[in-house]
C-alpha cells in the first residue's frame, strides 16, 4: 500500500466520525487549562483551530452546524454569553469551509497566511459582541490570534500524520 500521496491529495486521506469527535474532545480540555496572566493573553483558541482544520480537510463532515454547536458548548463551559463563541466559530467555520481549496492549494506555511485573517475575522467577531456587551474591546485578545495561527503547522502535521493508514508489519 502506498502511503505516500501527492500534496494535492493529501486532503483524500480517510478521517472516521469518532476520530474527528475525538480531536475536537482534546480541543475542547485544552481549552479549559487553567491560564493565568499573560498566558491568559496569549492563549491560543484550540477549539477553533481544530474547527478550521476539518473545515478545511472535512468541509462536507465538519461545518457551520458543527462550529455553532461547539460554540455553543464552550460558551455554557466558559460561563459567557451565550451565542458568543458560536457565532465566531460559525462565522470561521462559513471562512474555512468556503475557502477550503484555496486553501488547500498551498503548503503549510502559506496556509498559515491564509487562515490568519479567518482567525482574525473569528476573533473579531467575538471581540464585536463583548464591545457590544460590556462597553469595551480587550486588544490584547488579539495577540492569542496570532499564537493560535503559528500553532496550524504543528496542528496540521500532527493530524495528518494521525491520519495515515497504519502499516501492517507483516505486509513487509
């Protein structure tokens, strides 16, 4: 069997349902660490970098409907407004989803430039409603965007690399 696809395939290999559920889980416990100063600060969103990648690698498993339903969980988790988070991650999800080829079309490094404004746009979005909500926008949030896009690389290989078939030792 061969393991080795072309970069423009890469995106065929299989994902099961239990798989990506999984991801999302870990993505979800990372989410609640206990951060503090200015790690606080430049926490990255694990729920929304996952999201973006199955949006991307997964448009038709992984969507708006998805994203919203994560947001709402991490907004009850999180004790904040509701509909906040599930509004951004929709609102990535409705980016990833729609770009999901042109996206795909680079390698990792330019990927990161291209799922930078998604981020942007997400964290925006979340931002938008707490200024609606409270009077005020905490810039500092931002730099956690920024964090969360040098952290698709890893993501990215980590995922993928989980996402190969295993070889069977006796096929040798």
């Amino acid at each position: 069997m061969n393991h080795n696809l072309p970069k423009d395939q890469e995106f065929m290999l299989p994902a099961s349902g239990g798989f990506i559920v999984m991801t999302l889980f870990v993505a979800v416990m990372l989410n609640w660490l206990p951060w503090g100063g200015w790690a606080l600060v430049l926490r990255p969103d694990f729920v929304a970098l996952v999201l973006l990648y199955w949006c991307t690698h997964k448009p038709y498993r992984v969507g708006i409907g998805i994203a919203w339903m994560m947001g709402i969980f991490a907004d009850v988790a999180d004790a904040s407004l509701f509909g906040q988070h599930a509004l951004a991650y929709a609102v990535l999800a409705f980016g990833g989803t729609v770009l999901h080829r042109r996206i795909q079309m680079f390698d990792m490094r330019q990927q990161m430039m291209q799922i930078f404004p998604l981020l942007l746009l997400s964290y925006a979005t979340y931002a938008a409603v707490h200024w609606q909500v409270h009077g005020l926008i905490e810039w500092e949030y931002f730099l956690g965007c920024v964090v969360t896009a040098l952290l698709w690389i890893p993501l990215t290989i980590l995922l993928q690399n989980l996402r190969h078939p295993r070889i069977d030792p006796d096929e040798l």
